[in-house]
C-alpha cells in the first residue's frame, strides 16, 4: 500500500428512507483491529502506522453493517493486501552528449522494500514525441538508436521515462533528459598517390570524409 492510511468508503440505500447508521469493523488476518459504531459518515479510516507489526502480504479487511430504525442489514466485506511500490534510486543516460549516428542506453537502478519481481517499462520521447516503448522489460537497461530516421537529429531533446511495477503497484515516474549534438567530422580514408614517389614528384594526397 502506498500510503499509511486506509479508507472505507460505503455507499447505502434504505427503501423507507429512514436515517441510516453504520458500524465499521476493521480485522487485520481477522483478528479485530478497530471498531467504529453508529456512524453517519459513509467513509471510515484505519491508521497503519499505529500497528508495529504489520509485514507484506499481511490482509487488511473491513466490514460495514447498516443499520436504520433498529434493524441491522447485511454486513459487505472488502479486503486489501499490504504491499510497498518499488522505488526508482537512480536513472542516468550515456553518452551524455550523444551525435545522430548513436545509440543511447538508459541505465536505472531501483529497489523493492518487499523484495517481489519487478519488471519496468521504458518509454522513449523525442522533442515529446513517443518513438518507442518497452514494455514488461526484465533489464535495468534499454537502447534507442539515434541513427534510425526520425529518433534524434542534431538538436533533438531525448527524454526516456521509467517506471516499475511489483504486479501490484507502480513506482513514480522517473525520467533523464539529453540533447543530440553535432558529431566532429571524420576522415573515412587517405591515400598519397604516386605510392612511391621521386623526389621530384609532386604528391597528391586524396581524403573520403
């Protein structure tokens, strides 16, 4: 559970519209933990931090009786299982400075207080534009090839997005942010021809950018 506080909230009818009472009954693996008695309020909460034992996979359950001029109704049941989001520690991209003929990787580092499997999704934007999704990802990195038309041109603002998730809740957002930058030219090859001059010769030097 993310957060410290559960509520139960009621939704009640009475065919003879007569004032409606409620009791709100809350178990923890069934054994009774708090009771709230001829309330009017149609919500009801149960404060966790107030139980120092509680541990994942621990069973929070409530119980709401309706109640109106002195007949009791049917009790209704709700359950929720205790449970803590993983947490996204870290989130970086390399290279830093990435030209358009490269390939980004995006390295995360995240954590678990309940120790369950984990599984992230990456999701890869350029100037705000979704290029491309992973999905159900085991690995705590993912790639975007910058040298496929459209996924980052000299200029363009990559942004990767990362979330985990238990199979039961999913951690906040985390993202990481680069710009594409102008990539040094580069000589492909040189050649000096004649291969071996006189030294009279003029030599003629012949470069592929």
């Amino acid at each position: 559970l993310a957060s410290n506080t559960l509520t139960a909230t009621a939704t009640v009818s009475d065919a003879d519209n007569d004032a409606i009472t409620l009791n709100y009954v809350w178990r923890i693996n069934g054994a009774e933990a708090q009771t709230t008695t001829g309330a009017t309020s149609l919500t009801d909460t149960l404060d966790l931090s107030t139980f120092d034992t509680l541990q994942p996979g621990d069973v929070i359950t409530i119980e709401v009786t309706p109640a109106a001029d002195g007949a009791a109704g049917a009790t209704v049941t709700a359950n929720a299982t205790l449970n803590r989001p993983p947490v996204i520690d870290s989130l970086s991209l390399t290279p830093s400075q990435p030209t358009s003929n490269q390939t980004v990787t995006a390295t995360v580092s995240v954590t678990d207080a309940d120790s369950d499997n984990l599984t992230l999704t990456y999701v890869w934007k350029v100037n705000d534009n979704v290029v491309q999704t992973t999905t159900g990802s085991g690995s705590l990195t993912d790639t975007l090839d910058l040298s496929i038309s459209g996924q980052g041109d000299a200029g363009d603002v990559i942004t990767v997005e990362v979330t985990a998730s238990d199979n039961k809740q999913t951690s906040e957002t985390s993202s990481a942010t680069t710009t594409v930058v102008n990539g040094a030219p580069e000589v492909a090859s040189i050649s000096l021809t004649p291969a071996a001059p006189l030294p009279t010769e003029l030599l003629i030097a012949a470069v592929t950018a």
